[in-house]
C-alpha cells in the first residue's frame, strides 16, 4: 500500500543444552514447546521479541534449538544458525542473545557463520529482567549438576553391584544388566537415562580397574 509505513522484519534464534538427567535431549519441535521447557529459550524469546516491538518490527520467524550436548555447544549448531540465516536473505535482520558478555555461553559457532554470511544481526546484551536473571540462572544450574555428578558418582557403583549380584554370569549378561538398570531407572555416569551393552561394560571395566569414573563437566544452562 503507497504510504504505507515500512516495518523492519526480524529473525529469532534462541538456544540451550541438553539436560540428559532429566530427559531433556531432543531437539524442539515448535517454539511453544521451547517456551515450556526452557526458561533461558523463554528469556532469549521474550528479549528478542521486545527488541522488535521497540522497533516497531516484525518477528516473521523464529528458531529455538536444544544441543545434543549437556555440557558444551557443539559444531552441530552451525547448521541451525545457517537455516536461520537463510530465513533472512529477504531483508530481515537476525536475533540472538550474546551471553559471552556474562561470562557464559560463548557463542563460537554462530560467530563462525555469521562471519561466513554478510547478513545483518543483532547480538542482544543478556539484560536482567524481573524474573531471570541469567548470571545467577546459569551459576544455579551449575550447581545443581554439580550435585546431580556428585549422587551419580555415589549411587551409580552401588546399583551396578546390586545388578551384578542379582544378574549371575551368563550369556549376554550385560543387555540383561542394562534391562535391570533401566528398569530402575538408574542413570549412567553422564546423566543419560538408557544404559545398554556397551556402556555397561565399560562401566564395569572402569569400575575394576581404579576409581569410579567421574560424570563430564557441569555445564552452564
């Protein structure tokens, strides 16, 4: 329409890691389901959204992503940057929150692509808001998988000896080991909630040969 009043088009994309002691490992299939299950998605979303409502833009896509990985951000994130990158060849300028600028979450793939594409972007200062505040969110979670390693490191042995006492040597001895972990819902030394044949073994082969093998390092939500 002539005269009519143009309005600058954004793209959000928002991102968190896996929480495997908690089940939380699968990528997200819409933006509703991010928001309910990630409150640093939630907070990313609702900064991206006031910046365009500051602006008197509109948001015409966003992007939420769950790494694979529970501790570090991973070269798998370069290909859910590159999609939204692509989303703004028609003009519209890309959204994301900068949480390097709080000590957490360097952003080293999605400067990575950013770098490769000329397309224009706006890393978003990680402000404080009434009900997230992102140092103390991520030094919160640190802990609590702090704790979360410390009980693992503990409880895990004990439940594979209780295993290995109710499981005696047989044919395909650690499927059935696994069977009765699971069973139980005992997690592996990493957090993650299905044990089968191989980690089994290994755990019993770490568990002969020194101490109990330490879970990875806590991430940073």
């Amino acid at each position: 329409m002539v005269g009519e009043r143009y309005r600058p088009k954004f793209v959000g994309f928002y991102w968190t890691l896996s929480v495997t002691w908690k089940g939380m490992t699968d990528n997200f299939t819409d933006i509703e389901q991010a928001v309910r299950e990630s409150r640093t998605i939630r907070y990313q979303r609702e900064q991206a959204l006031d910046y365009v409502r500051r602006h008197n833009g509109e948001m015409v896509a966003e992007i939420p992503y769950r790494d694979v990985s529970n501790d570090r951000m991973t070269e798998y994130l370069q290909g859910e940057v590159e999609r939204a990158v692509k989303l703004c060849k028609e003009g519209a300028t890309l959204l994301w929150v900068r949480f390097e600028e709080c000590g957490w979450r360097h952003h080293r793939f999605i400067s990575t692509v950013l770098n490769r594409y000329d397309v224009d972007n706006v890393p978003l200062p990680p402000e404080r808001v009434s009900w997230f505040n992102p140092v103390e969110h991520f030094s919160s979670w640190r802990v609590r998988e702090e704790l979360e390693r410390e009980r693992r490191r503990i409880e895990v042995p004990q439940k594979l000896r209780e295993a290995m006492e109710s499981i005696p040597e047989c044919r395909g001895r650690n499927r059935l080991i696994a069977e009765w972990l699971n069973e139980r819902g005992v997690p592996t030394f990493g957090g993650k909630l299905e044990w089968k044949d191989d980690n089994v073994r290994k755990a019993l082969k770490d568990m002969a040969e020194g101490p109990t093998m330490e879970a990875p390092p806590a991430p940073a939500f």
